[in-house]
C-alpha cells in the first residue's frame, strides 16, 4: 500500500505534523484484558451512573421520564423494523411506508395542521429547518424568537442562521411568558418567520394566537413548538393560527436513554408542503384497487439534486416515529386526553406544595400543564441538588445553565410516573436542603467564633 502511493514508511504520513508534537516512541499500552476482565471493567463503571429508574427524576426540560408501554418494545424491536435502512425503492417497503402515514395522520391531527412529514431527527434542529422554509417561503431573511423557546433549539436557529446568511434576533420574557409588545417591536417587513413555544422553556402556556398576530400582520409565518403531550388539554397550533408546529417527539414512547436517539415532528399548511424538509408518504390505490402506500415527497438530497434540497436527513428517526405512533394508539384519543388532564392536575399539586415551602416561591404565575419554575430564595441550586440527589431525588433543571437572570431559578416536571407521595417527598427534601444550605451560610467560621468568645470573656 506504501509502495503504491509512492511513500517509502508509515512515519512519512505523518511529516506534516511538526515534529516538537510527535511522540517519538510506540504508545505505551498495556496487554489487553480477557472477556471476563472488560466486562466487570465496563459493570464497575455503568456503575457510577445513575438513571431515572435509580432515582425519582423530576428532570425535564425537553426530555421528560414517561412510562413507555411494552408493546412498544413488542413491536419495535421485531426484525421488520429494527433493521431496515431507509427504502431506496420504497413502494415495495408498505408496512415502512405506512408506518410513515399513520405516523404522519396523528400528529396532524394532533397539532390541527394539514400536512405533517415523517420526523426529523430531534426537535432543535426542526426549528432550524423551519427557519429554512421560511426563507423560501418569504424571501426574507431575520428569525425573531422569544426567549421562552428551548435554548437547544434557539441556538440552532442561530448557528444554521449563519449558514443562511441570515440574522436571528431573540425576544426577551415578561412575568414568565413572551413580551408581547417587545415581540410586537421586533417584527418588521424583513422577518421571515416568528418561532414562539408553548408551554415555553418555563412551563407557562402561551398565548399564540395574539402573539402571533405580529406575525401575521407583518406577512411572517408564526412556527410554535410544542409538547406533544400537552396537545391532549391545549388548543392546538393549527387552531391559534400557527404555520408551522413542530417539537421534540421523545415523550411519545421513547426513553431518557442518555439524550437520544429521539425524534423531531413537523407539521404545516397545505401551501407550504413543497417546501417542508424530509420525507412525507402518501396513500394510494393499485390497478387492482388496493389500499397501498407511495414516498410522495422526497424533499433530501439524496433524491434530488442538492442545491433543490431542503434537509440532508437520511433515516428520519423512522423507528424511534414508529414507537411514538404505537404509544399513541395504545393510548387512544381518550386516553390521551386523561394524560393530560392527570398531568394538569398532578404539576397544579406539586406547583402548590413546593411554593408551600420556605425559601421557595414560583418564578412566574402562569397558567402551566406539566413543568413549572420556582426559585429557591438565593440558595445554590447546585448544592441543593445534591443534597436531594443524596435522598434519590432528582430534583430538577437548574435555569442558570441557559438564564443568567433566573440564578436561584429551578424547573421541576411532572409525569405520570410521578405520585402524590414522591412530590411530598421532593417538597421535604427541597425544604431541608434550602434549610441546610442558609444554616452553612451564617454559621461563623470556628477560629472567628473562637476569637469572639475569649474577647467576650475578656471584658
């Protein structure tokens, strides 16, 4: 292989790197462990990790601990689904092509939009490709977006803005909800699309249809986030004037499995189905007049020429779409709508025991579904999360990670897995935390106290 690339060593590939910044010597690695050795090597260390099921995890911020149902195992982890790759002659993929309608069904309906694709790859980048549609949609080039949207997804936008050429401006919080007349302010002729989120990044619900009336009056598109599983007590997107609505799909029957793989969903208008990114599947009949499935859009660029590409997504998180379709059917339209109604009413208890506690009080007194913001008196967020995490409680998103003005901020989420018991619990544990945090702050330290006492004798 040298020979053939007319190099005389393997060290001659490397004579660009200077040489102050080679090793000079073989890498000192030590003989390589037996099959038993690695595996308690590796155990040992998945040891050190905890998970939602080690702890009650009152985490959310995008991705939330929802008990997932076994058939969606039963059936994602069947040979049909789990290893197919994306159709490349896709009309002889049916049962593929239909998982992709039915997906594509729900989550119309679901986000009362018209036309849906069939998934993204997570929910940060659906916003940036939104941005993207509405580029073309537009011919504009300025992103507005409240600040309520998740950070994840906000800095997206901005980082693909810069591939676009165009200029992202962001739209700050009033009482835990977007500024209406800030946001009013900030929309002028050269936007292309205005993204709000609701519930927002702090839990409180939205009022989309008059935010996005600056939308709309100055020719935009209004693109709404979403959870999907507030969509059971919520107005839908489509019904608050949205173009767009789109969001991170992971509660619908995918785990916290360490951040991913998840899966993104994107719905629109009939106008705007030729510009949507991904793959969206049809139905159709044969010549014998059966029930049968087509790729109807294929808008990636391994389908089409590049430069008329709209997304360069390959596998469309099919599989992770499928097992939130299956969620959803075994929950079925009334039990998805008692999910939420249990949701509401669980987060409104936790809301009102945790602002019970002193040191703690609400960051904002919005309307909320399932997550909510309070803030802990000035105690460290980081030391009170450990000291909950010592009880087995996860208690939480610190809000300083992504809001420097929220420093004492905490986001706490509520799931079904969530009972009346374990909020008790995370209200006594966040109280004695708080209660353990000031007790550190104002004891004196012990030569301090020392010195005072023999002064005090003294005298």
């Amino acid at each position: 292989m040298l020979a053939a690339i007319g190099v005389g060593s393997s060290a001659d590939l490397f004579e660009q790197i200077p040489e102050p910044l080679r090793l000079g010597r073989p890498l000192e690695l030590p003989d390589g462990l037996s099959e038993a050795e690695v595996h308690e090597r590796l155990a040992a260390l998945a040891a050190r990790n905890t998970d939602a099921e080690g702890q009650v995890c009152f985490v959310g911020a995008g991705m939330y601990d929802h008990h997932v149902p076994a058939i969606v195992d039963a059936i994602t982890q069947r040979s049909e689904f789990l290893t197919p790759y994306t159709p490349y002659q896709p009309e002889i993929s049916q049962g593929g092509l239909q998982v992709m309608f039915e997906f594509q069904t729900a989550m119309s309906e679901l986000t009362g939009l018209p036309v849906s694709n069939a998934g993204l790859y997570e929910g940060p980048s659906s916003v940036a490709s939104a941005g993207y549609l509405a580029m073309g949609a537009t011919g504009r080039r300025r992103f507005v977006a409240s600040r309520g949207v998740h950070p994840h997804s906000r800095e997206t936008l901005a980082t693909y803005a810069v591939g676009y050429g165009a200029e992202a401006e962001e739209v700050g919080l009033e009482d835990g909800v977007t500024d209406a007349a800030a946001l009013a302010a900030a929309v002028d002729e050269r936007t292309a699309a205005v993204f709000l989120q609701s519930p927002n990044f702090l839990g409180a619900v939205e009022d989309v249809e008059a935010l996005g009336a600056a939308a709309k009056d100055a020719g935009a598109l209004l693109v709404v986030a979403v959870d999907p599983m507030t969509l059971g007590v919520l107005r839908p997107p489509g019904a608050c004037g949205a173009d767009v609505a789109l969001g991170e799909g992971q509660p619908l029957g995918n785990r916290l499995d360490f951040g991913g793989p998840s899966f993104g969903f994107f719905c629109g208008t009939e106008e705007l189905i030729r510009r949507m990114p991904g793959r969206i599947a049809g139905e159709t009949e044969d010549v014998d007049g059966r029930r049968g499935f087509v790729l109807a859009l294929q808008t990636r660029e391994q389908h089409i020429r590049r430069e008329k590409a709209t997304h360069n997504i390959c596998t469309a998180q099919a599989l992770n779409a499928l097992a939130a379709m299956i969620h959803l059917a075994w929950l079925g339209r009334e039990g998805f709508r008692e999910l939420g109604e249990l949701l509401a009413r669980r987060t409104a208890y936790a809301r009102q025991r945790l602002a019970a506690v002193e040191g703690v009080e609400l960051l904002h007194e919005a309307p909320v579904v399932r997550e909510f913001a309070v803030r802990l008196g000035g105690a460290p967020v980081d030391r009170v999360l450990e000291r909950c995490a010592e009880r087995g409680i996860a208690a939480g998103y610190p809000l300083a990670r992504d809001y420097s003005e929220f420093e004492d901020g905490l986001l706490v989420a509520i799931t079904e897995r969530r009972t009346r018991e374990q909020i008790d619990d995370l209200a006594e544990a966040l109280g004695a935390a708080i209660g353990a945090e000031r007790a550190t702050e104002v004891r004196p330290p012990a030569a301090d106290a020392g010195a005072s006492e023999q002064g005090t004798r003294g005298s």
